[in-house]
C-alpha cells in the first residue's frame, strides 16, 4: 500500500497532547463547512493507493501505519486525529458505496454522510480507506452530515473496525488498569463492561487479561479504545521478584 504525503506547504508542527482533558477544546465560532476552503491542489488518484494531503507532525504521525500491510484500516488515522487534535476527513469505502467521516477531536465530535449506526458490525469491518485529507484542506460541506459524539466513534472503530491488533503505543512488556472515567466508557457495546472491570484493579498485563476474560481480540479492541478515551493507565511490566526476599540485601 503507498504512502503519497502532502506537499510541505501544509506543513505544521503544533501537536496537542493525547490526554487533554475531554472538555477543554476551542470554541467554533463559524459553521465547520465555512473552515473548509477549496484547496488549489488536485490529488491524482491511482487505485490500490490511499491518498493523503495531510502535513507536518500530523502527516508523520500516519505515515507509520499508511506503509504497512493493512494501511487501509481507519483506527490509526482516528488515532493520529485525536492526538495531534486536529480535523481530518476520512474516505472510506465499502464495497461500491463511498462514506466519508469528518473527525472534529476540538469539539469532541463528528460528521459522516452516512448513518453509522445503521451499520452492521461485519460492514463496519469491511470499511477501507481510501483518501485521508486535514480538515483545513478538505473541500466537503458537511451542512447535510449526521452528527455524533467522537467517544462512540471511537468505540464503534475500535470494535468492529479491521484493525484488531494494539496500537504501537500501548503494545509490548507492558501493564494496564483503567482510571475512573473508564466506568460507563462503551458500557454498551456486548463484553465491555467485562473487561473493564478487570481493568478496575493493580495494573494488570495483557496476558494474564487475555486468560482472565477468555476473549483475546476483545481485549486488544477495548484497551485500543479506552487509550483513545484517555481512560487507560500504561505502566511498563516488571519481572517478578526473587522467591528469597533475603537474596536482595545480600
């Protein structure tokens, strides 16, 4: 899958940190459709490609997973979104029906041409991803769009969506446990509440939450979302201690 990345003239390296407290995000003074000039650039599309306009910290962020296999799963786009708290707009394919999905992290929120919750889980899995564009660049009116809160974008791509395998940035010898925001976070989606409550207790590794719930897929999906959320606590897993307390002070 190739990576074709934005010129550098949309270059910008103001980034937001992931865990931003959900309600602090900048007032929208104008509809979000009057921010979204028509570009002057035309991106030539080829097929098999997933086409970007995105730039600065923002392009390099997505860059990492566009070169991969799996480049056309949504969740490590959303994921770039979120952290860098920027607008971008996602075009996505299911089979021959074209969505489009308009991330507005600022305001806690989105627009998409489709209802997403008439969606069924195994469409949701088919979503591809075709065209990435920042929302600054994106010549789409999204006056007519539904709206819905990013938390169950979020939830609903973490999921059902391709991508089954843990972000890069809570993979690896690593210990989780959830903090107090995590209660009622996707309470209702099937087997959340579950593994959250597993989450509830001392930091806890992802094997031994894999043996607990019985469920490995499942558990990758919901620590991936509640990172999303800033609802997940990652600590780095310690060997365990020597049997012989008394061999450390020797």
């Amino acid at each position: 899958m190739q990576f074709r990345p934005a010129s550098h003239r949309f270059a910008s390296l103001t980034t937001q940190p992931l865990t931003e407290p959900a309600t602090q995000f900048d007032t929208v003074t104008l509809p979000f459709e009057e921010s979204l000039p028509t570009p002057s650039w035309a991106a030539e599309e080829r097929p098999g490609d997933v086409q970007s306009t995105l730039g600065g910290a923002l392009q390099e962020d997505v860059a990492r997973f566009l070169q991969a296999a799996d480049a056309t799963t949504a969740l490590p786009v959303l994921a770039a979104s979120i952290r860098h708290s920027r607008a971008v707009a996602l075009h996505l394919a299911l089979g021959a029906q074209q969505i489009r999905i308009v991330t507005l992290p600022r305001m806690q929120a989105y627009a998409s041409d489709v209802d997403l919750h008439a969606l069924a889980e195994s469409e949701f899995c088919e979503l591809r991803l075709c065209r990435i564009d920042e929302g600054t660049q994106a010549n789409i009116d999204v006056s007519a769009f539904r709206r819905g809160t990013l938390g169950d974008l979020v939830w609903r791509t973490a999921l059902y969506g391709s991508h089954h395998r843990l972000l890069p940035e809570i993979a690896g010898p690593l210990a989780y446990r959830s903090v107090g925001r995590a209660r009622g976070e996707g309470s209702s989606f099937a087997g959340v509440d579950a593994v959250v409550k597993l989450l509830s207790g001392p930091p806890t590794t992802l094997g031994d939450l894999i043996r607990s719930s019985g469920r490995a897929e499942l558990v990758r999906r919901v620590l991936n979302a509640l990172y999303l959320r800033s609802a997940l606590i990652v600590t780095r897993a310690c060997a365990p201690r020597p049997r012989n307390h008394g061999a450390l002070w020797r």
